[in-house]
C-alpha cells in the first residue's frame, strides 16, 4: 500500500493535521495553531499550501464571508491521515 500522504510536504501534513483536529477553522486559525509550534508562517506561505490540499481533494474550502474562508477536511483527507497514521504506528510504538 502506498502513503497518499507522501507525495505532500510535511508543512501540508501538518496543515492537514491542523485542518483534521479544528471545527472549519479559517485560514488564521490554522496558521495560529501552526505558530504554536514553528515560526512565523507568512501568508505566501500559508495559502499557496492550503489551496495545494483543495487541488488534491483532502480539504475543502468554503466562505465565512467575503474575506475569510474556512477550511474541512475531506473524505479522502481524513481517510488518507488514518492510513498515514497506521503507517507510523509500524514504527513507532510509544
């Protein structure tokens, strides 16, 4: 079985991580909880990575209002982290 995840950076995981455990957070929120974690993530950063996840079918984004937009994970999204997640558990037993 191959990782549909592995063809992402581990920016977009972390992204999709974020996305996963949120209720439609808005692409603030996201990069909020992401500075938790990292440096400063910069919009040319944030959204051009965001948009990468809706391209490929793992997040969708709908429109809080006309200036912010809200993000969910898919479907496939979710089901492609639980496939991620049982590849990692092979190797790290914690």
């Amino acid at each position: 079985m191959t990782d549909p995840l592995f063809e992402l950076t581990s920016f977009q995981r972390d992204l999709l991580y974020v996305v996963v455990g949120e209720t439609d957070p808005s692409g603030q929120e996201i990069k909020a909880e992401l500075e938790t974690v990292v440096d400063e993530i910069t919009h040319g950063r944030l959204y051009p990575n965001l948009d990468t996840l809706v391209k490929k079918g793992y997040v969708e984004k709908g429109e809080i209002d006309r200036r912010t937009n809200f993000y969910q994970v898919t479907e496939m999204g979710f089901e492609a982290l639980q496939a991620r997640r049982n590849w990692e558990d092979r190797y790290v037993d914690l």
